[in-house]
C-alpha cells in the first residue's frame, strides 16, 4: 500500500510539473530586448522630426507684398473706373493674400444672392485681358459693393485670367 502513495504522489508530481510548464510556455514573453527598443526609439524620432520639418514649411507660406508702384496703379485704374456717374470708387484694402476693393453706390442693387454675385463678377471685376492682373498677380481679387458702411458690403471674388 504505501507503493501505491509513492507512486501517485510521483504521478501529480509529474502532472504538476507538466502544467506549470505550459502556464509557462502559454505566457507571452514581456521582456524587449534593449536593441528592438532602441530601434523603435529611432523610428520615432526620425518620423517625429521629419514631421515637424514638413509642417514648419508648409505653415510659412512665403507672404505676398504688393508693391508700392502696383498699388498706385491699381488705385488710378479703379479711380478712372469709377469717376463718372454716382459710383464711386471708395477705398482698397491690402491683406496678406487678398485685394479688396471697395465701391460706394448710392443705394441698395435690386438684385441678392448669386444673382447679385453674378453681377458683380461680369460687371465689376476687370476683364482677363486687362494689365491690372499683372499688379494683381498671386493676389485674390474681391470687388464689394456697398451703400451704408463698407461691414455691410455685398462682394464677389473675381477670377484671375
């Protein structure tokens, strides 16, 4: 009889022994090697910087400066433009990618909306042929009309040649 213990406890033993190996083996390794960790550190970094390269220079567009002489042209030719009649030609404002050119009329267009856009486009803007685009050249060109304050103007973007 006491063969018989020996020899169960020789067989859980064995099957102890046998289930703690595949606890073991079933477990994932955790442990990374220093060189798969310094690899992906490099990976990061390169990316991260060739990142930051691409952003810092597509978030500096080289800025647009209009020259002095090309803004007094521009002034002369919406100034002729407008001198007879009770349109006038009232201001041009210079932003850092868009021309804006300001018209008083003495009352309100009967027209709103795209029509009103519509018109300003075939009527106002200078035809494709004209000179003044050269001045205007990388510039956006928006032509607004207005009767009461210049905050409250109608306006259409005119398209370049």
């Amino acid at each position: 009889m006491t063969q018989r213990t020996l020899k169960h406890a020789d067989w859980l033993k064995i099957v102890e022994s046998r289930a703690k190996q595949q606890q073991q083996q079933s477990k994932p390794k955790t442990k990374l090697s220093p060189m798969v960790i310094l690899t992906f550190l490099l990976a990061m970094t390169i990316s991260l910087l060739s990142a930051w390269a691409l952003l810092k220079d597509t978030a500096t567009p080289a800025n647009l400066v209009l020259s002095e002489e090309s803004e007094k042209r521009l002034n002369r030719y919406f100034t002729k433009q407008y001198m007879v009649g009770s349109w006038q030609f009232s201001h041009m404002k210079i932003s850092k990618d868009d021309i804006n050119v300001f018209i008083r009329i003495p009352s309100e267009l009967a027209l709103t909306g795209q029509a009103l856009k519509g018109y300003i486009e075939q009527s106002l803007c200078p035809p494709a042929t004209n000179n003044i685009w050269r001045d205007v050249n990388q510039f956006t060109l928006y032509m607004h009309l207005y009767s009461g304050s210049p905050r409250h103007s109608d306006y259409a973007k005119c398209s370049a040649p």
